[in-house]
C-alpha cells in the first residue's frame, strides 16, 4: 500500500516530471501487474476495451529513442520488458545508449527568462525521425523456459 496514494491523473503540479518520477519510484512489486498484455488480460481489466488512444503509436513501443518531456530526456528501455510485449527477455540485460548524466540534471531553475533548450534537446529530438528504424529486434517469442532462466 501506498504511504500516499497515485494522484497524478487529475493533478498538476509544477514540477510535474519530479512529481511524476517520484510517484512511480514509490511503485512496489505488487502495485504493478507482470503478466504480458494479452487479450484475457486486457479483457479483465478492461472490459469494454482500451480506448484507441492507448495503441495509437504503438510502432513506437519498440523505440530505442531517448523520451523528451519538457525539458527532460529519458532513456526508454524496452528491452527491458520485453516479457510485456510477448516476446524473449534476454538476460543479462545490456543497455542500449544510455543519455549522460549531465543530461538528467537539465532544471529550470536559475535558468533566465527566455531561456531556449532547442539547442541542447536537440539531438534526441532529432532521433525520433529514425525511431521507427532504430528498434529492438527481437522476434522470438516468450516462453516460461526463458522467463525461468531469467529469474534464475
């Protein structure tokens, strides 16, 4: 259980990305269903369907790009849930790319009025025009052999 509970869906603060972060960080192991998306699964919660928003874009859920929001950058890891989309979970994991620590600590604050990011975002914006071309590939199937030999 939560110390307190998830409120970002009808809340926004100013500092939303901290915010945001801070609230997934608080997540445990059981606040979070593991079971790769599937037909029952979806249909158990929900029941009359996912809106079309939720799989909209999802050529991109294998993306290897770099997140923007604002004026944070994240890495997207999604050889790290690899189980979720139904498909092998290598292990050990070995990282992509990974954004320099510089990066992450991009603020706001003390920042002067006016100030532009466009320069220094830049360059991972600019990956998401290959982002359709620069995907895991990884087409072989989950099985629970694997996902043993992964937990083990």
């Amino acid at each position: 259980m939560f110390v307190t509970q998830p409120h970002w869906a009808h809340e926004q603060p100013r500092s939303a990305y901290e915010h945001f972060r801070t609230q997934f960080d608080r997540l445990r192991p059981n606040d979070v269903v593991w079971e790769p998306y599937n037909v029952r699964a979806v249909h158990t919660r929900a029941g009359s369907g996912l809106s079309p928003l939720c799989t909209r874009d999802e050529e991109y859920w294998l993306t290897k790009a770099p997140l923007v929001f604002d004026i944070y950058v994240e890495e997207y890891s999604p050889q790290r849930v690899m189980r979720q989309f139904g498909r092998h979970q290598a292990f050990p994991l070995v990282p992509i790319r990974i954004v320099p620590l510089h990066v992450h600590r991009y603020t706001w604050k003390g920042q002067p009025a006016g100030h532009l990011w466009a320069d220094r975002l830049a360059p991972y914006v600019a990956t998401w025009a290959q982002a359709l071309q620069d995907v895991v590939d990884e087409a072989r199937p989950h099985t629970e052999g694997n996902f043993m030999e992964y937990l083990r």
